[in-house]
C-alpha cells in the first residue's frame, strides 16, 4: 500500500479562496505530467520548491478545468519524505474533488484518512508523538494548545522520551553488569539507587500529572448551568455564550431536554450545558428531562448552581447545594436587577468552600467576574511552558512506566535481587519504545491514524 502514489484534498472542507491537491509518491510528478500544463515550459522537469503557474486540463486533455500553481518537493526533503506535488487551485470543492478524480485516473490512489502523516512517520520524518502533535495542531481550540502542539512537532516530548531512555538503558546495563560480574565492585548502595531513580519517576510523575491540564486544553471542560425551574438558567446560558441559543419563557419548565455549546475563556474551552430545572416535573417529558439533567450533573467536571435571589432561599435550594457539595461548584445567585431577598450568607454556610457571585443574566451584570470565575474554579492549573500531555494514550503508557520504575525502585531500595529491578526497567525501556513508535504497533497506529483529516 505505501508503495501507491497517494492523491487527496490537503485543505478543509468548504469554500475557499484557495485549495491544495497533493499528491505522494514515486509517480507523482508522472500523474501531474498528465493534469497539469505549465504556462512556460519547465524543461526536462518541474523546478524544485517553486511554485509555476498553469492550468489543470481535464481528463481528454484538451479543456482548462482550473489555473493553478504547482510547487515540487523532491525526496527526501518533503513532509512524507517521498517524492511530493502540490496544486495550489481555486477553493471550490468541486473543482478540488474534480482534480483528485483526475489524479485518480492518471495513476494515484485516494490517499486515506492521515496517510500522508503516515506516511512520515514510516519513512522516519516523524515519531508518533509528533505525529499527533500535527493532528492536534491542525484541530486546537485555543492559542495555548497550537503552541504546546508546535513545541511537540518539534520533537521536545520525543527528546524528553529519548532522554528518559537512555537513563534507563544505562542504569539497566549497569544492573546487568553487576549481575554478571559480583565482584567488580558494580552494584550501588540503596542510597545510589534512590539518587538515580527518584528524579527519574519525579519527571514521570510531573508528566502523567499534566494529562489532567492537557485534556482540558484538547477535549474541554464541561461546565453544568443547573438549579431549580424558573431561576434564569437559560437567560444565563444564552448571556454566556452572547446569543439566544436556548428558548426563555416566564414559564417553569421551558427547557425539557440539555443544549451544550462551546465558550473559549483564557485559551480554555468550556462546554456549557443548560439542562432542565431540578424539582418536581409537572410533565412526563419534563421528568425524564430532569433525569438526564441530574446526570449530567453528576458527570460534569463542573456546575454553576443556579439560585433566584429574588426570593427567598427554600429547603430544596440547600438540599440541592448539599447534594453537590462535593463537586466543584460556584453559586450564581441570578436577578440581582430586582430586590434581593435570599440570604447569601446561609447560602455560602451550605456550599462550603464554594464561591458565590450575584449577577443579572438578564441585564449582563457581572458577567465577567463569572467568566473568570469559570476559569478560575474549573480549569485546572498547571505549567503551560513545561510540557503538557494531550492525549489518553501518551498518559496510559506514562503511567505504565511510572509503575515500572516504583516496582524497580521497591525492589532495590528493599534488597530484593536486582534482576528484578532490572526487568522492571526494561519493561520501561519497551513502554518508551511504544509511546514513541520505536516499538510499533499496528493497532496504534490505526487508531492514531484515523483521527487525522483526508490530506493530512
């Protein structure tokens, strides 16, 4: 299959000003040969790495499809490392699909989804953490994630991983040597061990630590706008996310079922989810409403609990706040436009540690210190200048190596033979090895893959 000339759309679905066709592989100066005429004649070949203007012709060859320009990278010195040609074309998606369906029948095949990056990473331009560093820089959601992903296409996790194993290795061949020759004077004392290994599951730690940074940056962070029927939550969603995405009536029960969309606070991406109001259903509809709702609730990373502060605060408003008392929670007290008549300080006595804020979702009032707050209660902190992991499969190994080197260092610091040690620290060198794609694994590789869009 990697010995195909590959042909795809290389730029996002839609319309656009411009769209690129790439092509990959032995034959793809042949099969642009085919589709494409230069305006000037380019000799006995296309210059390399500049661009020549012409035209797409289509399959008889004799009609103009589209005018493109039509750059060359020869190998090795482009991104699969192959021979690759891209055309630089109008952005209709017709015209695009069109010039595939060209390149298709003059020899290449429809490259599938992350084949080109696969394609890299065979042939040795990338390891598969940069790999999905290109995925993750194509799809991040904030300024914070591109740079954490342009830090890791450069190879600053892969040489933190190589770092790590050449570490290990040393200190394993050191173990073996003093295995196989007891009386060189090879082994170190438990305390030389300790100086050795500690730092080395410090570094682990620190980076299976950073997942939970991580995967608010990739994934998000799900923040649940819950309270009692008729307390503004979806005056309140709708004020956040600065239009009127859900339906506000005077009337209890409007919303029956959840709406979630998305709002970008300090490089964080936040998913709030407006949900029907907590109570008693006067509908069928509304209950299974609530029952959804109150999962949510409970699975979300965080909740704005939502009061009316124009009334008097009521038994269900503390049993509500008692009940997710242990969750990370802020009190919004809504409809501080009107006569405040809850009392705030029994409010806050019940939450805990819980922060309160009173605003008018209605009128905007205090919106921003509730933005901050959102960001402040709900994001997790962290390093955003050390390195940060992104992805479930990054921290599952990580963890799976940091439990090698505890069980090496128990073992040693407890006088147990150090073949034991020794195996547990290969163990880690071979992790490494998979987190990398040194050591490489098919069903990995498929998985990371196919997140990847066609032309990438």
């Amino acid at each position: 299959m990697l010995e195909d000339t590959i042909v795809a759309v290389s730029t996002p679905p839609g319309v656009g000003g411009l769209g690129i066709v790439r092509l990959s592989g032995k034959k793809a100066v042949a099969v642009a040969r085919r589709i494409f005429r230069a305006k000037a004649r380019p000799g006995r070949g296309f210059p390399v790495r500049r661009p020549i203007l012409g035209s797409v012709l289509d399959a008889a060859g004799k009609e103009v499809l589209d005018e493109a320009f039509l750059t060359f990278f020869r190998a090795p010195r482009s991104y699969t490392r192959e021979d690759v040609v891209e055309l630089s074309c109008h952005g209709s998606p017709v015209i695009l699909e069109e010039i595939v369906r060209l390149g298709v029948g003059a020899g290449a095949r429809q490259a599938h989804p992350g084949e080109f990056t696969l394609r890299a990473y065979v042939n040795g331009r990338l390891d598969i953490l940069q790999a999905e560093a290109v995925n993750d820089l194509i799809r991040s959601a904030s300024a914070t994630q591109a740079r954490i992903s342009m830090r890791q296409l450069s190879g600053t996790l892969s040489r933190r991983a190589m770092r790590l194993r050449e570490k290990l290795v040393h200190l394993a061949a050191r173990l073996e040597a003093a295995i196989e020759f007891p009386d060189e004077g090879l082994r170190l004392t438990p305390a030389g061990h300790a100086r050795v290994l500690d730092p080395l599951i410090g570094e682990v730690e620190r980076l299976v630590g950073s997942y939970r940074l991580g995967r608010a940056l990739g994934e998000g962070v799900t923040v649940a706008i819950t309270g009692r029927t008729n307390v503004g939550k979806s005056t309140l969603f709708n004020a956040l996310l600065e239009e009127d995405r859900a339906i506000v009536t005077p009337y209890p029960g409007t919303t029956r079922d959840y709406l979630r969309e998305e709002i970008l606070i300090d490089d964080f991406v936040f998913h709030l989810v407006d949900m029907a109001g907590l109570g008693r259903p006067a509908h069928p509809v509304e209950k299974k409403g609530i029952l959804r709702g109150q999962r949510i609730a409970r699975q979300a990373d965080g909740l704005l609990l939502v009061l009316d502060g124009s009334r008097r605060e009521t038994p269900e408003d503390e049993r509500l706040i008692r009940r997710f008392r242990a969750k990370k929670m802020v009190l919004v007290v809504n409809k501080s436009d009107l006569r405040v008549r809850i009392n705030a300080k029994k409010l806050r006595e019940a939450a805990g540690r819980a922060p309160l804020l009173e605003i008018s979702a209605l009128k905007g009032t205090n919106l921003a210190r509730l933005r901050a707050e959102i960001r402040r209660s709900f994001a997790p902190s962290g390093d955003l200048w050390d390195e940060v992991i992104l992805h479930a499969r990054q921290r599952d190994i990580l963890a799976d190596i940091l439990v090698a080197l505890r069980e090496a260092r128990g073992a040693l610091g407890a006088g147990v033979s150090e073949e034991v040690a020794a195996e547990e620290l290969r163990k880690a060198v071979s992790l490494i090895g998979r987190l990398t794609g040194d050591v490489r694994s098919e069903e990995i590789m498929a998985d990371i893959f196919s997140r990847f869009c066609v032309g990438k």
